[in-house]
C-alpha cells in the first residue's frame, strides 16, 4: 500500500471537468480506432475493370543437348568425372508474350532459378484491363535453340468487373490455360 | 554543475502529456502509462483470441463459415470476441506508435536505453506480421485480399523459387496445409512476441507493465463498448475469382498494402527497411555524451543492498565483499547499465552530513556530482544567504527550470534526479538553519530514471529506507512533482512555504510575549 500512498501526493483530486474529460478521450480513442478500421474503403480497381493474372511456373528445356565427349576432353577432367557423354544441367529462359487485343501486354523472360540455372523458371505478373470482350492471345516458348513459340493459345474471352482472370501453362499437357 | 540542462523531452509531446494530466492524474495518465496499456491490450488480444480459436477450423473450406458462425448473432459472445479481437489490435498497433513517439520525442534512445529501444524497434516486425496474419485466418474478402496482397509483397524479395502468389490462383489449388500455416503464423508470431516483449524489459527494473486500475478498466470498456456499437462486419467470403471493387479496410494494420498498390512493392520494402534502419541506427548516431556512471567505494559500503533495490536500471549487483569477510557483501556497479542518475548515491546509508568528516564520502556516488559537494554548496549557501532563515530547494535538472524561482531568500541546490537526494540531508538543511525544505521532482510516472520520484516520495514520507527521521518537522519539508513547463507550481509551493514561515514567525512571537507578559 506504500506506493498508493505515494501516487496520493501526486494525484489532484479528479474534480467533474476531469471525469468529463475523460469521457471525451476515452469517446475519442474509441471513434478513432473506430472510423479508421473500416472507413474509407479501399478501392483496389478502378470501376469496370477486371484484372489478369498471368503466371507460369516451368521448367524450361536444357540449354544445350548432350554431347559425345572427344578424348582430349576427356583428358582434361578429373579421372572420377570422365562421363563419356556430358549433359548440362542449365535450363533455356521461359518467355512468354501476352497480346490484348492484337497490342502488346506483357513480354517477359523468366531465367531458370537454382544456382546451377537448373530450376524452374517463375512468371506472376498482373495486369488491370477494361471489363468486356478482349482478344486474348498468349505464346510461350521454353527452348532457347528454338526461335518458335512451341506453345500458343488464342482466345475471345468476356471480363466481368473485377473478375480475375488467370492464364497458367499446364507443363503435363503442355498447354496453356485461360480461366 | 550548472543549474539547468537541455530540456529534456519534446515541449509539444510534453504539453500533450500534462494536459492529459488534468483529466487522469498524473499517476493514471495513459500517456505516461504506454507500456502498460499495450500490456492490457495484449491481455484482450490473448483472451478474445483463445476464445476464438476454440471455435475456429483450420480448414480452407470451413475457415470462413466457423468464423461466420461464430459472429452470426451480433449479441453473441462469439461476435463480441471478434469484434474486441480486431480492436484490441487496432488499439495495440496505436499505442505502439505512441510508445515509440514518446520515447523518440524523449530522445530515449541512447547510451544505456540503446538495449531497449532496439528490443523496441525489433517488436515491431512481430506486430505487423501478427496483425496482418490475423486478418487471413478470416478468409473473407478482405483477408483474401490481405493475403494476397503480402504474398506479393514477399515475392518482391529474391528470397523463393516458387512465387508465394501462386498459391492464391485458383480454389482448387489451396490446401489446408496453407491454414495450418496461417495459424501458426498467427498464433506463432504473437506468442514470439510476448518473448521479445520481454527481452525488451530486461534492462528495466520494476517495469510499469500494469496500468492503474481506473485506466484499465476505462480502455477495457471504451473497447468493449466500441465492439457492442459499431460490431465489425461479416463481409462476403472470400472468392479467388474476383477482386471486389470496394473493400471495407482496416487502416490501421493494412496500410502497407494500400501503399505497395499505390506505389510498387519494392518501393515499399524501401520504404518500410529504411524507417526501420533509421531507428535501429538511432543509437548508434554521435550525440550528447554519456553521463558519468555512480562509482562505489568499497570502504564505505556496509553491503546493505539498498542501492541494488533502488536501481531503476539494474546497474547494481551485490558480490562478496574481498576484504572485509564473513559474508559481507559489496555493491558493484556496471558502467554499461549505468543511467548516472544517482538514485543510488540517494539511497546510501553512508550519506549522512552530521559525519564531521572533513570530506564526506559515500558508499556510492556521483563523480559529477557527490554527496560531499553538494553538501558543501548546502553549507555554504546557506552561509552566504542574505535572508535569515531561507527556503531550500533541492530540485531534479530535467524538472521544472528552478532558474525561474531565483530569489534572495531562496537556496536552490540542483540534483540530477530527485531521488539522488539522501534524505538526512532536508534535515541537515533544517538544521542548519533553512526555513523550509521543498523537494522538487518529476510526476510518478514522468522521472527521467523512471524510479527516482517514487523513491523520493516514499523516502521522505518515511515508508522505505533511507527514511526521513521521524523527528523531523514535517510542516517545514514539502516534496512536490513539478515537471518543466510547470513551474507554476514551484512558485505556488515556494509562496505558501513563505507565508506558513511568517505565520508561524508571528504564533511564535504571540506566544514569546505571552510567556512574558
Ligand atoms: C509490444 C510493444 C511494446 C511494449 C509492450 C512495450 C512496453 C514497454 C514497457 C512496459 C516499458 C517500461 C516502462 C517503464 O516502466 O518505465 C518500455 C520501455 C521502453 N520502450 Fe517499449 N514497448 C513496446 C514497444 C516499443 C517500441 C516499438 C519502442 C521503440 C522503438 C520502445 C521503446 C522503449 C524504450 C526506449 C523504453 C525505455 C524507457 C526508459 O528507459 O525510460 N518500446 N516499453
Ligand atoms: C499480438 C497479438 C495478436 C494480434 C495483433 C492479433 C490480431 C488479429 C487480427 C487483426 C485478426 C483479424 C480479425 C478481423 O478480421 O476482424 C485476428 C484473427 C484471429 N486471431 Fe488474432 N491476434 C493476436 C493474437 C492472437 C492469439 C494469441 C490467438 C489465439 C490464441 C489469436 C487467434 C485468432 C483467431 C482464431 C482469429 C480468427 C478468428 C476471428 O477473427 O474471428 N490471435 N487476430
Ligand atoms: S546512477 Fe542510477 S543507474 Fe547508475 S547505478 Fe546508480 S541508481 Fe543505478
Ligand atoms: S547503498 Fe551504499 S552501503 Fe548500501 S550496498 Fe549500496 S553502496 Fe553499499
């Protein structure tokens, strides 16, 4: 109890205009966690827009094919690593281009990821774009000695308002998905 | 020594504080009581949390539909938890910031506060993932959002192969295990919080992390009432195929969403780690030098422990004394710790100024300023006084400017805290002819070295040692709290010890003639 005593010395003897005042902080602290938890709202679209995600998670194809090793080769490495056939493990770039409505959206080129540059390679990105009828047309390509786009899709599809629309490449079937 | 330093603390923080006074008190201002408060709403968050958890599914389909179950009747308990949940941390992430601006306005960073204000700037990770996280296990529109929202947050960083976002694109591909993860998340960060929470008290002793029962119970119910009126809502659940277009957002936990879509997600990652480097750095940036730590003189040290009990910042340890033997222990003092505020110096037995040593030497003591010089410009000054009998005042350097209150018939003797003042020395003072003694400290909850004003009130009203003797008159000692920007008071208390010394002058001179007449 020695240290209420104490408190005493200190503390005025809270009169009415003190309860009222604290009344009013308190209403305030209150309102202002209040207001602020829930006002104003966030708008994370402009009105009549929808959004596209695109993104790819694949593994790109070897950068280069195996190779017969010659002797001379072979003689340079190491007794315990002369393999005779050698395969590198790098992976090609995956690229891939989206086109809305004949234009350009997005043009990216994902690097293999791992150390060795053997990993897959990784796509998200997103995009808002006006709700209604869009011409969608998506190409991929995973293989760095080929120029063509192995895989490719072309598409008229409708955006609702805020809909999210999700273009993926499906690896097992090879093809790529609008959804 | 001179009479005043830099005013410590911020005028705007201060007038904020002492206005808030008048309402609360000083001893039960939450402004002065920040600490404690976000103990409280920890308390809530932990309460209204385990009630929630008990009802909650850690299960993709059925997250939303228990929570809306739990909340379906807006007078049930389960959405009166919810709602308290969600303010609570509202009020948490609040207070957090006022916490932090107090201390940074105070400049309570440096030197022996650097272990604390860094322990400080590292809560603030766990709180902003605890309450960001919370709003996922939700999984409502708006926690979707949040989730997705962080995900690409951390996809910003070169830290995983796989993007996190990925997760979120399609129903089919979310599974349960991404739940279990939310909560531990959660429940795992707030409960790591509660350890660095702690680490963050290590270095203070006694820390207030209890608020006073009125203030308790006032922020209690200002949250309960606000989640009785204004229940938070049941938005839809959440839906990965749409983003809705209006999403009702809590500002205060969720702003670094609404600034990564308004800017870019590296944009606030830059944002975000240089507000943190730049406080974590704070301690670290040339400034004002450090205090001279308390020095003990192991001669005159009897090992009473009081020094180590009155240390607010733990600096004092008691180990065997080398030489004196059977038991005897010796107090220690590391320099580290050290805030220099004397305190101890004040609680030293061996502080007595009726010892007709030449010099004065104490037990532990100020190298800026000890005992023995302060008795000596007691002395002195009340030698040199032009008043007959003057008023001393032994007043706190970070207190109310004592410059103000120069007069003739007042001695002022600064101390570095209040509580560095022994209190046979308002004795002594009497003594030696002082009218009155008036001691000025720092509120309860306002003193620099957190303790110094506490100890001082309950030293000089006789309820810890070292006590003011009992013989004293306590007509002619007044401690009184008077903080810079106060010095209003000083005055009025310097006034009344004036006018109670004439009248008791006059009774006193009545009775003489009486006695004769
Ligand atoms: C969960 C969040 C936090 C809690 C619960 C908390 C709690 C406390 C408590 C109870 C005290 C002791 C007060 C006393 O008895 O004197 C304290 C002191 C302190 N806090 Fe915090 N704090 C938190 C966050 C922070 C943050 C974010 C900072 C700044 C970066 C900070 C800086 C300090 C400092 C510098 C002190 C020392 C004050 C002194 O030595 O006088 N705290 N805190
Ligand atoms: C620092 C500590 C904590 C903070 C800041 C915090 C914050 C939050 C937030 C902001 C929400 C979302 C509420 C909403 O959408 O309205 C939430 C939900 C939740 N929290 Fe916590 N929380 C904390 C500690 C805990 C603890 C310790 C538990 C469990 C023991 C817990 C269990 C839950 C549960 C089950 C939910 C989902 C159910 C619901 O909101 O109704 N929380 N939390
Ligand atoms: S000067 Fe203050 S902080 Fe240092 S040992 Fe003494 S009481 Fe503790
Ligand atoms: S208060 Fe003085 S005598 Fe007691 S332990 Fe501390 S230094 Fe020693």
């Amino acid at each position: 109890m020695a240290e209420a005593d104490n408190h005493a010395r200190t503390r005025h003897t809270l009169g009415w205009r003190a309860w009222l005042g604290q009344a009013v902080l308190y209403g305030l602290f209150a309102l202002v966690i209040g207001v602020f938890s829930h006002w104003p709202p966030y708008r994370h679209l402009p009105p009549d827009t929808a959004v596209i995600k695109l993104s790819v998670l694949h593994t790109g194809k070897p950068k280069s094919a195996c190779h017969q090793l010659s002797a001379e080769e072979l003689a340079a490495l190491p007794p315990n690593m002369r393999a005779p056939v050698s395969c590198p493990r790098e992976r090609s770039p995956v690229v891939v281009e989206l086109d809305i409505d004949g234009a350009a959206a997005a043009r990216i080129a994902a690097p293999p990821s791992g150390l060795s540059g053997d990993g897959a390679s990784a796509i998200y990105t997103r995009l808002a774009v006006a709700a209604g009828e869009r011409a969608i047309a998506v190409r991929l390509r995973d293989d760095a000695n080929n120029a063509d786009f192995a895989y490719h899709i072309e598409q008229r599809v409708t955006l609702a308002p805020a809909q999210v629309l999700v273009i993926d490449f499906d690896a097992e079937h090879g093809e790529i998905t609008l959804q | 020594m001179t009479r005043t330093i830099a005013p410590s603390g911020n005028a705007a923080w201060r007038w904020l504080e002492q206005g808030f006074d008048r309402a609360f008190g000083a001893s039960g201002n939450p402004l002065r009581l920040l600490g404690a408060l976000l103990f409280l709403c920890f308390a809530v968050l932990l309460v209204s949390g385990a009630w929630l958890y008990a009802g909650y599914d850690t299960s993709v389909r059925g997250a939303h539909a228990s929570v809306a179950r739990l909340t379906e009747s807006r007078w049930s308990m389960g959405a009166l938890m919810h709602s308290l949940h969600r303010y609570a941390t509202d009020a948490f992430v609040i207070l957090t910031v006022l916490h932090l601006v107090r201390e940074l306005l105070y400049g309570h960073w440096r030197h022996f506060r650097r272990f604390s204000w860094l322990s400080g700037c590292a809560l603030l990770p766990f709180i902003g993932a605890a309450a960001i996280g919370g709003f996922w296990l939700v999984w409502d529109e708006l926690g979707l959002f949040s989730a997705v929202a962080s995900a690409e947050w951390l996809d910003a960083l070169p830290l995983l192969g796989e993007p996190l976002s990925r997760n979120f694109l399609r129903a089919a591909a979310l599974s349960d295990r991404l739940f279990s993860l939310f909560v531990f998340v959660h429940i795992g960060v707030s409960l790591l919080l509660v350890l660095v929470a702690w680490l963050h008290l290590q270095r203070v002793s006694r820390a207030v992390v209890m608020p006073t029962r009125a203030l308790a119970f006032g922020t209690t119910l200002s949250l309960l009432a606000l989640s009785v009126l204004a229940p938070v809502a049941q938005p839809a659940p959440a839906n990965l195929a749409r983003i809705p277009a209006a999403l009702s957002f809590d500002w205060w936990v969720l702003w670094p969403h609404a600034l990564m879509y308004a800017s870019s997600a590296s944009m606030t990652w830059g944002i975000v780690l240089a507000m943190g480097a730049g406080l974590c750095a704070l301690p670290f940036l040339p400034g004002a030098p450090r205090a001279a730590a308390a020095v003990v003189d192991p001669q005159h040290c009897n090992g009473c422990r009081r020094c180590f009990e009155d240390c607010p910042y733990g600096a004092v340890s008691m180990i065997a004394h080398p030489t004196a033997g059977h038991g005897r222990e010796l107090a220690l003092v590391d320099a580290a710790l050290c805030a220099g505020c004397g305190i101890c110096a004040g609680a030293c037995p061996s502080a007595t100024p009726f010892r007709s040593v030449l010099q004065l030497v104490n037990g532990i003591d100020m190298p800026g300023l000890t005992v023995d010089s302060l008795r000596q410009q007691l002395r002195e000054g009340l030698r040199a006084s032009s008043a007959p009998r003057p008023l001393v005042l032994f007043a706190c350097l970070h207190g109310a400017d004592s410059t103000r209150v120069a007069a003739n018939d007042v001695l002022v003797l600064p101390l570095i805290c209040s509580g560095q003042l022994p209190p046979a020395f308002v004795e002594y003072a009497l003594r030696d002819g002082a009218a009155a003694v008036l001691v000025a400290s720092c509120h309860d909850y306002g003193c620099e070295y957190r303790l110094g004003a506490r100890w001082t009130g309950a030293r000089l009203n006789a309820q810890r040692e070292p006590q003011l003797r009992a013989g004293v008159a306590r007509s002619r000692v007044q401690w009184l709290a008077a903080e810079r920007g106060e010095e209003a008071r000083l005055v009025a208390a310097l006034d009344a010890l004036r006018e109670r010394g004439a009248r008791d002058g006059q009774r006193a001179m009545n009775g003489h003639g009486a006695d004769h007449g």
